[in-house]
C-alpha cells in the first residue's frame, strides 16, 4: 500500500471512530427545524387553535341567546292598542300613538304588508271622525270643518284601496262624512257595501245619516235626504222583528212630521200624524201601552200649536207626558211646548199664562239643562219675563235673552231657526220698550243680538 493511501486510510478511520465513539455516548439534542416556505405545520403544533375558535363562537352564541330578540316594531299591537284606546274615548292618547306609529322609519320606508298599512288609514280616519265630532254641532259650511271631513273620506278611501276591509262602525262613520260632504251617492254606496244578513246595521246606518239633517231646513235642496228617508222606508219595511221595525216606523214618522212643520206645513203634519198613529198603535205589542208613540204625540202637539190651535196642541202635549218617564229628554220638548201653548191660548198679557209657561220653562231648564230645548226655555222665560208691564223683570229677561243668543252663536248652525226667533223676540219687545219710553231697555235688546251678526 502506497504511503499516500496509508495516510488517506488513517484519516478515515478517525473519523470513523469518532463516529462510533459518540454512537456509544449520548446523542446530542436536535433543534427543532424552522418553518419556512412550503414547509406545512404539523397536528401536533397547531389543535389549540380550533379549540380556541370553537369556545368563542360558544361564548358569542351564549351571549345572544341571553340578549332579547328585536325583530322591529309591533306595529300590529300598536294599532291594537290604538283601537282600544278609541272605544274608550281616549282620544289623546289614540292621537300620540298614531302619530308615534307614522313616525316609525320602517312603517315611513313603506316595507310593510298593504293591509296594515290600510288599517292606519283607517284607525287615523276613525280618530279624526271623531276629533271632529267633539263638536257640539258639525257645520260642514266652515273651511277647516269641511277640510277635516274631506281628510276623513280620503283616509277611508286610501283604506280600502289598500285592501283593507273596513268594519261596519267604520263604514257608518264613512258614509255620514259623505253625507257631510254632499256626496249622498256616494254614502249611499258606502252603506250597500254590508252584507245582506246585516240588514239591521244597514237600518241603523241610514238612519244615522238621516239624523244628521234633522234640524236642517226642509226645502228644495234637500231632496237629497227625502230619498234616504225612502230608502230607510224600504230597508225597515224587509226587518223581521215586530218591535224593531215599529220602533223604526215611529221615527220615520215623527221625521216626516217635522221636516214639514220646518217646511211651514202643520197642516199636512197633523194630516199624516192621525193616520200613521192608529196603523202604527195597532201593531204595538200591547196596544194599550203607547210608550212607543209618544214622540208621534209630541209631533201632533207640535204641528196642532203651528197651526194655531192651542187646546188641540195641549191635549196631546199632556198625553205624550202621561207616557214618558220624568228623566225622559222628550220631556224637555213637551214642557217647552206646554209653554209655549200657554201664551198662545191667552196671550202675554194674560198674568196667569205668563205666570205658567215662566213655570214650564224654569223645569224644562232645571231638568234639562244639555237639551236642545234649553235655548228654547231662555228664549221662552225672555219672552215672558219681558212682558212684565212695570218693566221690573226686564234685567231677567235680558239675561235669559243674551244666554240664549250666545249659545246659538258658538254652538249652533247660522241656518238654525231659532236665530230668527230670536231677533223676533227682541225687536217685538224693543218696540213696546220704546212705546213705554223705555229708550234704554229697547237699546240693549238689541245689542244683545250682536253675537248673531259677527261674522
């Protein structure tokens, strides 16, 4: 062997050895390989991190399910709410819920079903009917009146435009307004709208349009509400029940008999009044109990005293007043009209007349102090206490007189009768005043009367 390779030999052998010496001894420790590019990481080194994602979204569900839900406003509650608070008469806080609703960004974007929309509409038309019914009168002849009653059809129209089927209080409620309007076809479509079963409601709704006009003039320009009372006829006369529809009957002819003595026609009123009360006694459950026809007395009394003839209008005053009970407010027209037929029979200048009627009138006011016939009491007690001849009662009467005039001028249409009766009354005793030298007294009559002529 070559020396070179002898050399060569003795370096591999050491350094083999020093491979099989540290193969006897401990192996040093390994450093753990660094990642780098393209090396991926073993299980070993990375199962906390599933484990760590897994327990929060645990703890993130946890903490939801605790949080109550919101799922946006309860508008269906609140319109529920909101017609509860209607039928209650409670019609501020109806007010502040309706607007609460309207102001709801989600109910303004409109992304609600049609049909809850159309029921807003309906319950906002509901409480506008009635804000304006709070009215002791309802005069569709003042602007803002009329502006409101027109908001009341459009919201009931834009109701049932979205679907919504408006209830029959509602559709009553739509019906008058038309009326209200002059849109007497249109009311009348409105009322057709129930179903044929509901022929009592139907009954009821036309009846309460009719009443609306009860104290409106009778003339040319209400043949319109002639041909409801003809179609309330109709509709009454197809009414099974016995009592209900001589109760509707009764009313229709009581209606009848005003609107002509409004029309200046007692005759034809007493005319229709003895034919209709023995037919409509007739079919009274007990025919000797005609409680039912006392409002047809009242009316006969009344047309009896237009045309003149005070003993006749007496007879029947005190007949319908046998009938009623104390409390009755039909009782306030009888005892106005006894009244009146005591300075009829005697005249004013008759002490005992005055004395009686000023008696009539004082209960009728005691009694009856909301009625309609309160105003005809002060307008009866001014007229007799004027006719005193000493003059002495004179500040009474103008009291009664003034009391009288304001409330037909802050409560009552311009076109109420009552107003001319009034001014009649006035300038009558202003020419006796001043035919007695009285030039004061007959001053003050009439400027008593100046509320009537403001605008």
């Amino acid at each position: 062997m070559a020396e070179s390779d002898i050399e060569d030999a003795v370096e591999q052998g050491g350094a083999d050895g020093e491979l099989a010496e540290g193969a006897v001894g401990e192996a040093p420790a390994r450093e753990p390989l660094p990642l780098g590019p393209g090396r991926e990481p073993t299980w070993s080194q990375v199962w906390q991190l599933p484990v760590l994602v897994l327990g929060l979204g645990l703890l993130i569900l946890g903490v939801s399910l605790s949080l109550p839900s919101y799922d946006g406003p309860d508008f269906p509650g609140a319109m529920d709410s909101t017609a509860a608070m209607l039928d209650a008469g409670q019609l501020d806080d109806a007010a502040a819920k309706i607007d609460a609703i309207a102001a709801e960004p989600e109910f303004l974007q409109g992304d609600k079903t049609p049909e809850l929309h159309g029921r807003f509409e309906q319950l906002r038309s509901d409480w506008l009917y009635l804000d304006i019914h709070r009215r002791p009168y309802i005069d569709p002849e003042v602007e803002e009146v009329a502006s409101a009653l027109d908001r009341v059809a459009q919201g009931y129209k834009a109701s049932q435009d979205l679907g919504h089927f408006l209830p029959a209080r509602s559709l009553r409620r739509y019906a008058e307004t038309l009326a209200w309007l002059g849109r007497d076809e249109q009311a009348l479509e409105i009322i057709h709208q129930l179903p044929a079963q509901a022929q009592d409601e139907r009954v009821s709704m036309l009846r309460g349009l009719i009443e609306r006009f009860a104290y409106r003039p009778a003339d040319s320009e209400d043949r319109a509400i002639t041909e409801l009372i003809r179609d309330f006829e109709t509709e009454v006369a197809g009414v099974t029940d016995r009592n209900r529809r001589t109760t509707h009957e009764v009313w229709a002819a009581e209606l009848r008999a005003r609107r002509l003595i409004q029309a200046e026609a007692p005759d034809a009123a007493a005319d229709l009044l003895s034919r209709r009360i023995p037919v409509l006694g007739a079919r009274l459950p007990d025919p000797t109990d005609e409680t039912a026809l006392a409002p047809l007395y009242v009316a006969l009394a009344d047309a009896h005293r237009k045309a003149g003839r005070a003993g006749d209008a007496g007879i029947y005053y005190r007949r319908a007043d046998a009938l009623v009970e104390p409390s009755d407010t039909l009782r306030a027209r009888i005892l106005v009209g006894l009244g009146r037929v005591e300075t009829l029979e005697r005249g004013l200048a008759d002490v005992g007349g005055r004395d009686r009627a000023e008696g009539f009138y004082n209960i009728a006011l005691r009694d009856f102090p909301a009625a309609p016939q309160a105003i005809d009491a002060r307008l009866g007690l001014a007229d007799v206490l004027a006719a005193e001849p000493s003059g002495q009662r004179f500040p009474e009467a103008l009291a009664k007189l003034d009391e009288a005039v304001r409330m037909l001028a802050e409560e009552w249409p311009a076109w109420d009768p009552r107003r001319q009766h009034a001014i009649d009354l006035a300038r009558a005793h202003g020419d006796r005043a001043l035919e007695a030298e009285r030039y004061k007294d007959a001053l003050s009559l009439l400027q008593v009367l100046t509320p009537l002529y403001d605008p």
